[in-house]
C-alpha cells in the first residue's frame, strides 16, 4: 500500500435523475489535506455524501485504504474510518457539550469513549470548560469545534469537512483551519470543502476542481497549487 488514503475513480452521482457528477476522481493521502474547490452548486457536497455512502453513485468505484467501499453502508465506512462533518452541521443544541461528545462516541466501548471525551478536551480546552452547558450557547466557531471534535471521536483516518468557514468571523477561520493542520501532522487525511479560495488554498497539499460534473485537471495544481491560477479561472478576479 501506498499513503493513499482514498481514492475515488470516475464517479457519477446525483439525486433520482439529476445526474450532479459524471467523471470525479481524486485521491487523498494519508496525512495530507485535499481541497475541493468549485462554484455554488457543482456538487461538491453530492461529492462528500457520495464518498460517507449517503448516496449511491450511478458509475464509478470509492476505495478506502486499498479495499472498495462503493457498496457499503454510511455506518460501515465510518467503522472503517471515514468521517464528515456537515456543512452548517448542527450540534444537539439542547444536550451539553459532554453529550453531544458522547453521540460521537455511540458506537464505542464505554472506556474507550470516555478516553475519547478527554482528548477530545486535551485539543480543544474550551470545550472542556463549558463541558456541562448546553452547545446551543457556544459560540458559532465552538459549535463547529464541537462539531469537528464529535467527529474525530471514534478515531477517523480520513476526515471529510464541508465548509467549516461557513458563517464564522476570519479570526475564527483561522482556529478551524489550525486545526485541519493539526490533524494533518497526526496522520489524517483530509478532504476539504471550502469557499474562501485563499484560505483553502494555504493549507491544502492538493486541490481538485469540479465544474460540469468533472474535475478540471489544471496545470500547476496539486502539490504546491497555483492559486492565482485557479482563483482567476474558476472563482473570478477576488
Ligand atoms: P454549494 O457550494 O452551494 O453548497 P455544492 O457544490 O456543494 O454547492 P451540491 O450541494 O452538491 O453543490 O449541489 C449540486 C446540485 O445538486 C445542485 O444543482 C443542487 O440543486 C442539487 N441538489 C443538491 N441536493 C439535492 C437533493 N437533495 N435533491 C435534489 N437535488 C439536489
């Protein structure tokens, strides 16, 4: 095995016969961020849903650490180690923070659980101090930590996040994709969703671009992306 981590070839997908992908490949290796870029709409959350088994492509296979995954269950690809935090995923707004913690857990065995809650804690200290108040009363950025932090619970290999910007203030931008970069030096693999182009593009190792349904295959992209490149033929002038 290599240090692909996923690996997804000629996928098609989309909702009943609205056929949102026709030809997406993309790898993401372990340890590494791979950010998806594309204009409203271009289905880079069909992509996302796609990849966590939500919904069933019509063509092309999703491989996870070498075995093919196409035709499993959303629980069993996050048995095997996927994870996504939805856009404007909401947090149990009602339950404290050490239950919504505890959701992410569900599937553990109670010490390890337990364990998890603790790092959890450990990475993101605020959370542990507000640990018995309701998420609801977070701050937006702690929500979406909170989010992010239920998530890696079980221990993911590859964490999927779709625009985790969404509605935050710049500073707190910066906290989330700190974080993104922490998890990377651990050895996860990420997938990353994001609007803010020059924001995406200071952490990522790789990009894709999806337009029409496929990815654009743009000279310079991958490691060490050319963002002025893609900002001007995707995004417009900023
Ligand atoms: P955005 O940045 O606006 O979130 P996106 O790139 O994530 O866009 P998707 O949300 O994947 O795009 O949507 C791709 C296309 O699929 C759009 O035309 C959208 O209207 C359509 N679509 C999304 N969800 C559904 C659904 N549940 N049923 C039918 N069509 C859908």
């Amino acid at each position: 095995m290599n240090d692909r981590l996923l690996e997804v070839r000629g996928l098609g997908s989309g909702y009943g016969d609205l056929r949102v992908l026709r030809d997406v490949s993309l790898t993401v290796r372990a340890g590494a961020v791979t950010v998806v870029l594309g204009r409203n709409g271009a289905g880079k959350t069909t992509l996302l849903s796609t990849i966590a088994g939500l919904l069933r492509p019509f063509s092309g296979s999703v491989v996870f650490r070498g075995s093919d995954i196409t035709k499993t269950s959303p629980p069993e690809r996050a048995r095997r180690g996927i994870a996504l935090v939805q856009e404007n995923k909401r947090v149990f707004k009602r339950r404290t923070v050490e239950q919504n913690l505890q959701l992410g857990g569900y599937s553990m065995p109670r010490r390890k659980a337990a364990e998890a809650v603790s790092g959890a804690y450990d990475r993101f200290p605020v959370l542990g101090e507000k640990r018995a108040q309701r998420a609801g009363e977070l701050s937006g950025g702690q929500q979406q930590m909170l989010a992010i932090a239920q998530a890696l619970m079980p221990g993911p290999a590859l964490l999927m996040l779709d625009e985790p910007s969404a509605g935050l203030a710049p500073v707190i931008v910066d906290d989330v994709l700190a974080t993104v970069t922490a998890l990377k030096k651990e050895g996860l693999g990420i997938l990353l969703v994001e609007q803010l182009v020059d924001k995406a593009m200071s952490v990522a190792d790789d990009v894709v671009v999806v337009e029409h349904g496929r990815m654009q295959h743009l000279p310079g992209t991958g490691r060490g992306a050319d963002r002025d490149h893609v900002r001007a033929i995707y995004l417009g002038s900023t």
